[in-house]
C-alpha cells in the first residue's frame, strides 16, 4: 500500500507539472499571438507610408517635369529677346 500512495503521490506531482507547463505555454502562445499582432499592424503602418511616399515621389517628379518645361521655354524666350535685341542694337549702329 505504501509504494501505491508513492506511485500516486508522484502522479500527483507529475499531473501538477505538467499542468503548469501547460499554463506557461498558454502564455506563452498567448505572447506570440499578440506580438504577430503587433507586429502585423506595424508593416501596415509602414505599408501605408510607403504609398504616401511614392504617390509624393510621382507627383513631385511630375512638378519637376512641368518647372524643367517651364526653364526650358524661359530660356527659349530669353534667346529670341537677345537675338531682337542685337537686331535693334545693330540697326542703332548701322544708323538706319
């Protein structure tokens, strides 16, 4: 009867431990699930912002066309204003 008690005893303890290895699992699953969680509405948040970016990246490239058109025709006046200029200088010096 005695090595019976001791056979149940131990069971008891071994039940015991495993239940509590059980439990610290549960938490420790519980963990994972919350940092995959996180961890998920984080790439979100970053998902998110990598749009904005590139949606800010395409329309400041467009900007960038409309002022390099915008240079460009500056320029193209700039050129026909000195030509006229040096058209009207030559006549002045010609005396006509």
């Amino acid at each position: 009867m005695g090595s019976i008690g001791m056979i149940i005893g131990r069971s008891s303890e071994i039940a015991t431990a495993i239940a509590a290895a059980v439990e610290e699992q549960g938490v420790a699953t519980h963990e994972i699930a919350r940092n995959v969680a996180e961890a998920a509405r984080a790439t979100g948040v970053v998902s998110d912002r990598v749009v904005r970016l590139s949606e800010g990246a395409a329309q400041v490239q467009g900007q960038l066309r409309e002022l390099n058109a915008a240079s460009v025709q500056v320029a193209q006046q700039g050129e026909a204003l000195r030509n006229e200029l040096g058209g009207v200088v030559r006549q002045l010096r010609s005396g006509s």
